[in-house]
C-alpha cells in the first residue's frame, strides 16, 4: 500500500537511489498534473503529463522522449504523376512547411481510351456516340422520340364492366369465374368462366332413442339416406342415472340416483348437511382441515391436538445431581416427554455443567427409556444465571450474588470483566471547522489549528511542544498520510495540507507526553 504525502517533499538535494516510476497504463493512471510521470506498463515506455499533448491545448498524457514525435520530413516531386508540391522537403526537422499540392493535369481533348476515376476509387472509360432516337414498343407510347427530350408513357387500357345478380336455390348452377390470364406486361389475355352446381336441400332431425343399460342416444338423421353421427349419453350405476323421451326433438334427463355412491373424492367450496338422525358411518379416517378457534362446538384435528398438549411438561420432583436419581444420564435412564422437568435438590456435575440446588432440568423433547440421552437433550436453566459470577476463566464454576460499580466493570450474561483502560493523554480529534479546531485556506494552503487548551483535549496547560501528531484519513481504512505539522510555543499547533483540502477528510491522533 502506498504512502501519502499531502505536501512536497524536499530531499535537500539528497539523491534518490534505485527508484521506479509508478507502473500503469492510461485506461488506470487516472487524471493527472503538470510534469506527472509513470511508466506505462500497456506501451513499454515512459510517459509525461504536459498543457498541450495533442497540439489543440488539451492537456495529458505523452511519451517521454525523441522519438515520440517525428524526427524527420520529406516531400518531393520525383515519381508524381498527378501532384506537384509547391515547398520541396529533404530531410526536413523541427517545424516542417509542406506548402500545398496541385494537381499537374493540362489542358486537352479525350478520347474513348481515356480512362476516368470513380467514387468508387476505380478506373474506368465513357463510352463515346450520341443517342439519335427512342422508339415506341408495345403498350408503349413516345412523345418527341428524336429528341431533346422524349417522353414515354404507357398506353391507356379501356374497358366496360357489367354486372349480374343471382339467388340460386337447392339445386340451381351459376357462373363464375375461374382463373385469368395475362401477358408478360400484366395485360388480361384471356378469362375461363365456370358453372357452379349447388347441392340438393337436405333436411336434418335429432330423435332421441333409448339404450339398454342406463343410455340414451341421440341421432342426426338427414331426410336423405342413412343417420349421418350419434352421441350417447352413458350413465353409471349408483352414480348417475339416465332417463330420455323418445322421440324427434325429444329429451335426455341427466340426475342422481336414489343411492349415490362416490368412488373419489368429494370436494365442496360450501358445506355438507345432514338432514337425516340416523348414524353416518366412515370407513376411512375423517380429516378436518382446519377447525375455527372461537367456536367450541367444532372438532378439533389430531394436529390441533398435538400442539395444544405439546411442551406441556409435568413436574418429576427433585434431582440429586451427584447420585444420578432419580437416573437422567447413563444407560438406564428414565423415559421422560418433552417438557417434564426436575429441580436440583442436591449440587453437583450433570454432563460437564457444574449445577446447584434450585436449578432446573427441562427434558428437551421426548427421551426413550435406557436410551443415554446426551445433554443437548436436556434444557438447563439455572436458578441465579442473571447474577454475577466469578470469572470467564471458569466456565464451570458455580455463579454468586454480587454487585460491581458499572464504572469500572462491564456485566455479560452474568460474568463480569474490567473495563478496557483508556490513555488519558490521548486525543482524538477531526480536522474541521469547528472548536477545537479551525480551518483557513490561504495562498494555495490549508491549514487547520488545533487548540490544545480546549478542556476536550489535554486542558489549559498543554503545550504544542509535549505533544506528538499523527494524521490519518477519517473513513477506513484510516491510513497514515503525511503533511506539514507546525508548532507554537504555547497551546496552538497546525497541521498545513497543500491545496484546498475539505473538512472531515481527515483527523489526527494527539499524545501528550
């Protein structure tokens, strides 16, 4: 990580010894100063900031060095076939004048094997003659076709339309027309008329006919020849019962028998009553999504059940840790449901965990009997485990009552510690605009004093001299930075930054020794 230095830095003509340039390339070297240099890593050279790096006055970034530039010009006239230079250059250095360049053509007539050059950057000739005349063509018309300016129009097409109506009926033909054709420049040549036949009236009826086996059927039947499609109405025995009457234009009755019988399931968005008083039976379990707390008339789930009674524990009476009775731990445990509990009437080591008399032992879920339960089977609360203790040191040592002056001492879950010890010659403080600092910016310079006297520091008798400064950034990572550290000799000391530094960009670390 780099070091800042806010202000310059004068080596007294002490000389500097194997040092390398910043390693960058212009897309991470960022904006620049005046005279600022780095190695550009991307071009394998050095590179200098200057006011004009592109000879329109914008400042930035160019190549240390003769031949970052051109060395040397020329220009001649030996070879030109088209272009002649008015200044003649041979090996021309520093501001080169290369005058304007003509064109060297003369005057002349051209030829058909003169060549010319296109947009297209393409030799190429122009045919030679005159146009004497356009002729007309079919379907095509010239006005002034010698010239000087013809003018071709497409000859006019005429024709009558007529028009027919017709209504046919079952049975009757009319013509109409069937395709058309044309000649290579769109003109209608030819058109094939056809005569169209329309069916003979056909008249449809549905009769409804009754089938064995809970059915009935419905035909279409044309006037004409043999039934045309059916559908079927198939009842299910037990389930849907089908009646019809038969006749044309008859009826299907689609309804429930007197015994319905459902083989899935039965989903209603409303709900079922009974009417009758005689016994309902269920073959299979009845399950009640969801039963209304409120109303106490309501079933309630096995669910519902479960979690009311759930965690409800039963007291078990006393437990001598250092006996193991009655046995909570070992092979031949006792069988417990979660949240029966014990309370300690004799101390001692349940597991790892030091207990006393009055503590508690919650059965944490449901503990088979001769199972050895592990302790994270077991909830223990103990009965002073808000009170002071002794030490951090000691994990397991049994807790007391005690009372420490919050001054001095900091309380955690019942285990005290003392406050971590502050230096009372050390001092914080924001390089602002605000007591005890003070800020001006004056002939490029900003300077923040900081006075020492002020009672947040050191008090009335601190001196510049006793103290030592160190300035760091105020956001992390709070890096040390360098600048200019200026002492009275009374309670007043700067702290001068070049160029215009804001407030709150950093603050400074005050030892009084």
């Amino acid at each position: 990580m780099a070091i800042n230095f806010l202000n310059t830095v004068d080596l007294n003509s002490i000389q500097i010894e194997n040092i390398v340039p910043e390693n960058a390339n212009a897309g991470t070297i960022g904006a620049g100063v005046l005279g600022q240099m780095y190695f550009d890593t991307a071009q394998d050279t050095m590179m200098q900031y200057v006011a004009d790096s592109d000879g329109a006055g914008n400042p930035g970034y160019i190549e240390i060095g003769t031949t970052s530039g051109v060395e040397t010009f020329s220009n001649t006239n030996v070879g030109s076939t088209y272009v002649d230079f008015s200044v003649v250059n041979a090996s021309a250095i520093g501001d080169v004048n290369i005058g304007f360049a003509d064109l060297n053509a003369v005057d002349g007539t051209s030829t058909a094997a003169d060549r010319f050059l296109t947009k297209a950057n393409k030799w190429a000739t122009i045919p030679f003659g005159d146009i004497t005349a356009v002729l007309p063509g079919t379907y095509i018309n010239i006005t002034n076709s010698t010239g000087p300016e013809p003018t071709i129009n497409h000859d006019l097409t005429t024709r009558t339309d007529t028009t027919s109506t017709v209504s046919p009926g079952y049975g009757a033909t009319f013509t109409t027309i069937d395709t058309v054709t044309t000649n290579t420049t769109g003109h209608i040549t030819a058109l094939n008329v056809k005569t169209v036949t329309l069916a003979a009236d056909t008249i449809y009826t549905l009769p409804v006919t009754a089938l064995a086996g809970n059915q009935a059927r419905v035909s279409l039947t044309p006037s004409v020849g043999a039934v045309t499609s059916t559908v079927d109405f198939i009842g299910t025995a037990g389930r849907i019962a089908i009646t019809s009457q038969d006749q044309n234009n008859g009826s299907v009755t689609i309804d429930f028998p007197t015994n319905v019988e459902i083989a899935g399931t039965l989903d209603t968005a409303g709900k079922i009553a009974v009417a009758g008083t005689a016994l309902s039976t269920f073959a299979g379990q009845v399950q009640i999504v969801g039963a209304t707390a409120g109303n106490t008339n309501n079933a309630v789930t096995l669910g519902q059940l479960n979690t009311a009674v759930a965690g409800i524990g039963v007291f078990q009476g006393g437990y001598n840790v250092a006996t193991n009775t009655p046995a909570l731990t070992g092979g031949s445990n006792v069988a417990l449901d979660q949240g029966d509990f014990f309370v300690v009437t004799t101390g001692g080591t349940f597991y790892t965990v030091t207990l006393e008399i009055g503590d508690f032992i919650f059965a944490a879920a449901d503990i088979a009997a001769s199972s050895s339960p592990a302790v994270s089977e077991y909830t223990i609360v103990r009965a002073d485990a808000n009170l002071a203790g002794l030490s951090a040191d000691e994990p397991s040592a049994v807790r007391g009552v005690a009372g420490f002056d919050s001054a001095y001492f900091t309380a955690d879950a019942g285990w005290i510690s003392l406050n971590r010890q502050t230096n009372a010659n050390g001092a914080k403080q924001a390089l602002n605009d605000t007591a005890p600092s003070e800020r001006t910016f004056l002939n490029g310079l900003t300077t923040f004093e900081i006075n020492l006297a002020d009672t947040s520091l050191f008090g009335a008798n601190a001196l510049a001299e006793n103290v030592t400064v160190e300035v760091t950034q105020n956001v992390s990572p709070y890096q040390t930075v360098y600048a200019d550290v200026t002492r009275s000799g009374s309670a007043a000391i700067s702290i001068i930054f070049s160029g215009n530094v804001a407030v709150d960009v950093y603050r400074v670390l005050l030892t009084h020794i």
